[in-house]
C-alpha cells in the first residue's frame, strides 16, 4: 500500500508586484492555513516519509509553517520540476518515488495539484466532486494505491481517501 498526499500552498501575498512568482511569500491568512493543515496532520497520524517540495518560496513557506503546526521537521527534498508542473510531470515524480517511502507528501502548485488528485483517483464519490469543483490554496488530498511499488502507480488507481480545507478546521 502507497499513501500519496498532495497539498497546495497556502495562500500568498500579491501586494508587492515587482516580485516575480517565484518569489512571492505567503500573506498572513496563508500562515495560519498552512499551520492548521499541519496540525490537522499530526492529529490524524498523516506522516509522510519523504516531502517532495517545489522550491517557490510560498511552497517552502508552506512546509515551515506545516512543520510549526505538526510539531517537527519532515524529511523534505525540493524539486524544481514540481513549480508549475504539468500533471504528466507530477504523476512521474510520483512514479519515481524511491521504494522506500510508503508515505509521500507533494507540495506544490495549482493547476498541478488539481489535476493530479483527478488523474490519479477513481470515482465518481463525494470527495472527488468536491476536488473537482475546487482545490483551493491550503488544501490537502490523501490517495492510497493498492501498489507494492510507485511505479505501478496509474491513472484512476488510487483511492481519494480524505480532503481537507484550512476553512473546515
């Protein structure tokens, strides 16, 4: 069994337009969101073995302020691929995941992440509705694959497990 977790930064800061968006940081709602969805984590036991993390600094800002909320560092790899990735890039880097990491965490972008939890998951069901009509910054998926591997990871495999809004906590 794979567990894969997809969370979308929190919610960044717009007010200074000479930063490009690479650089933009996170505001003070995206803080508090990004806190919440770590202590969520810790609560329902959600630990990932290994966080594949794009290297945007609100992408980073996220795990910080996840990191506060959970109670301690993740075992965290930043891959510059994630930032914007298109969903065949994602479901690659998830195929890629080394064997050991039952467990993997992606933080990352919309459309992407969006994308990735359609891709990837089976349905129709409630939770993937509600995906599908938004994923909105702060949110978190869970997938699990009934897989020995990550390789063996493909479209439709996975089962949508739990959907999380920092607005629901």
């Amino acid at each position: 069994m794979k567990t894969l977790y997809l969370l979308r930064h929190a919610k960044s800061d717009w007010g200074d337009s000479s930063l490009k968006d690479f650089d933009r940081p996170l505001n003070d709602r995206g803080w508090k969101a990004a806190k919440a969805i770590g202590h969520e984590m810790r609560e329902r036991e959600l630990v990932p073995d290994l966080v594949l993390l794009s290297p945007a600094v609100r992408t980073k800002e996220t795990l910080a302020r996840a990191e506060e909320g959970f109670g301690g560092k993740l075992n965290a790899v930043e891959d510059r691929a994630i930032y914007l990735a298109e969903t065949e890039t994602l479901v690659e880097l998830v195929r890629r995941a080394p064997a050991d990491a039952a467990r993997l965490l992606i933080v990352g972008h919309n459309p992407g992440m969006h994308e990735l939890v359609l891709v990837l998951s089976n349905g129709p069901n409630e939770l993937r509705e509600e995906v599908a009509h938004k994923f909105p910054t702060g949110a978190m998926a869970e997938i699990t694959f009934d897989v020995e591997d990550w390789p063996d990871v493909a479209s439709g495999t996975g089962r949508l497990r739990s959907f999380v809004k920092p607005r629901d906590l």
